[in-house]
C-alpha cells in the first residue's frame, strides 16, 4: 500500500537531515496518515479512509463531500 493520502493526495518527500556540522544526510520524509472510518451523509454509509492528519483535519472543517465524489470514482472504498 502507498504511503500517500487518499483525499489530498499528500506522499513522501526527500531531503536532507542537517546535523550541527551542517553534515548532509538523505532523509525521507512522511505523511502524518492515519486510517479512519468516516460516515458520509450524502451516500449514507461508513467510508475507511487512509488520511494525513492534515487533511482529517479539513474533512471536519468542510464536510465530507469531498470524499463522496471519491467514493463514486471508485477511488475509496465505501463499506
């Protein structure tokens, strides 16, 4: 399974760990995901959802049409 959010679309990314040596190392860095179970009112149902915690975050902000259309395109699974 890809490290990568199903909403946002947010993935790894590279760079590198600094030391106080300023010595360069490569590093990668990850998503905060989270997998969560979410009820969506427009289909009526639970949704489980790999998701950042930033993108959790504006699924309550905003409401879950977002993930509705989603679950439509068949990008998510709805149970």
């Amino acid at each position: 399974m890809a490290r990568r959010c199903q909403v946002s679309g947010i993935g790894p990314v590279a760079g590198n760990s600094v030391s106080h040596a300023h010595n360069k190392t490569k590093k990668r860095f990850l998503p905060n995901l989270q997998k969560k179970r979410i009820w969506v009112k427009e289909l009526n149902k639970f949704v489980t959802v790999r998701v950042s915690a930033s993108a959790l975050r504006t699924i309550s902000k905003n409401g879950t049409s977002q993930i509705a259309k989603l679950v439509k395109e068949k990008k998510v699974k709805a149970r």
